[in-house]
C-alpha cells in the first residue's frame, strides 16, 4: 500500500512540474478545432464538416488558418473529418 501512495505522489510531483515550466495558456492564443461530416457522398461529407468547422470557429471568435481533411468510407456513405488550427481574428 505504501508504494502506491509513494508512486501516486511521484506522479503528482512531476504533473506539477510539467505545469510550472510551460505555464499558464496566453490569452489569444491559436487553438486546436476539430470537425466532422458524415453523408452518402464525400463532396457532401466535406461540405458538412465544413460547416461544422465554420460554426466552431465562429464560436471561438476566431478564423481558421490550418486545415486537413480525412475523409473514410462508412457503411452508410463517408465520413469527413477535418483537424484545424483557429487563431483569434
């Protein structure tokens, strides 16, 4: 049982100070969005995530500057998932 908590406490340690060397998040910083589109077709799949990303990044105030999209067959059509960067306006 004590090693446990000898283990729990050396975990903790160095969670904490992981915190302390990267420091709090600035604020306008650029974040990590992601969005997703699933639809019989891929260019429809697309236009969905699309739309999907565009409200996520209206939500974060924000516009997006990196975008890739991965789209995969699905047993009811495709699914389109797009992984973007939104930075403040």
């Amino acid at each position: 049982m004590t090693y446990k908590v000898a283990m729990s406490a050396a975990v903790l340690a160095i969670v904490a100070a992981t915190f302390v060397a990267v420091g709090p998040v600035q604020a306008g910083t650029c974040q990590q969005a992601k969005a997703m589109g699933l639809a019989k077709n891929m260019a429809t799949a697309t236009a969905y995530a699309q739309a999907d990303l565009k409200q996520t990044a209206k939500s974060l105030k924000g516009k997006v500057t990196q975008a890739s999209t991965n789209c995969v067959p699905f047993p009811s059509g495709y699914r389109c998932k797009i992984n973007a960067v939104v930075c403040p306006k």
